[in-house]
DNA sequence: GCCAACGTTGGC
DNA sequence: GCCAACGTTGGC
C-alpha cells in the first residue's frame, strides 16, 4: 500500500498504531481491498512522492473492508456527491502498524532485482494498493532488514 | 516542473 | 460503444 510520506508516513502509522485507509478512489484498489484482504494480511508500506520513494516497512490488515465515511463529507477532499449512503462507492480497511523495516528498499533496486521483475509496482505502478505475492513479499523483507 | 501512463468523463 | 479531452499519479 503506498502512501505520500508528506500526507501520511510510515512513523505517522508507528505513532497511531491502526488507521482507517481513506480516500482511495479508484476501482481496482477498491476491489482488492473488498476482495483479496482479510484481517492479518501484511502488507508492505510504500513511500511514493518520496526521496526516495520505496518500500520503508511493514503493517497489517486490520479490519475487513467498510464504507470510507469521508464519501460523504462534503467538507472532505474525497467528498463524491454521486455515491449514495444506500449504496456506497467507496470502501477502506483499517491498516495496523508492524515494523519499520532497517532501511529503505528503494524502487531502483526493486526494479533492477531479477526476482521481483514481476511486481505490479514495476510492471504497472500507478496503482495505490497492489497485490504482492509472498514470495516478492519475504525477498522485500529480506533486502531491507526485519527489525522484528 | 515535466511528462508518460493510465483512468474517467461525456458528447455523439 | 467509441473516443477525444481532461485529470491524476508519481518518477525523474
């Protein structure tokens, strides 16, 4: 799951433990969350808009998929008028904290790493949630250092 | 700041 | 249903 370091950062998530993901708004990110998470996946925590921008630790699912309240707050900048409280548009999960990894995993060295040529993040990455096979999973892990 | 790659919107 | 115009993402 990417996030901007300005707007939410890795030690924002370290600080407040569990985080209601809001403000995904696009379709593919959305049925991941309500289709492929359950509670206690991991996930790997990136940082996109970042220098540098790359894989910086590691967090879990903390909930199931629920309807993003911040939809339908027209006082929010993902405000969208045309989903209905009947039938919402928009999911979030709740993401917890797990570790930092010991450095950043940047994205030149995962795209130059032969075992994780077929990341989504390489293959197709303007994607803000993306699926990670265990096996990409561990070698991210590996390279950066669990701290746990 | 630039721009490539997508995703969305809306006229027809 | 097509597709042009437009908006967003995010690396560089």
């Amino acid at each position: 799951m990417k996030s901007e370091p300005d707007a939410y950062s890795i030690d924002d998530l370290a600080r407040d433990g569990v985080e209601p993901w809001d403000g995904i708004r696009n379709y593919q990110a959305r049925n991941l969350m309500r289709d492929e998470m359950s509670v206690g996946d991991r996930v790997l925590f990136y940082h996109s808009n970042a220098k540098p921008p790359g894989v910086v630790g590691i967090a879990e699912i903390a909930s199931s998929a629920y309807p993003d309240p911040t939809q339908f707050d027209p006082d929010s900048a993902y405000f969208d008028d045309s989903s209905s409280p009947d039938d919402p548009r928009w999911l979030l999960v709740d993401v917890r904290y797990v570790s930092h990894l010991e450095r950043i995993v940047g994205l030149p060295e995962i795209k130059d790493d032969p075992a994780l040529a077929d990341m989504v993040l390489v293959k197709r990455s303007r994607l803000s949630v993306q699926p990670v096979s265990a096996e990409e999973f561990d070698h991210i892990v590996a390279l950066g250092g669990s701290v746990a």
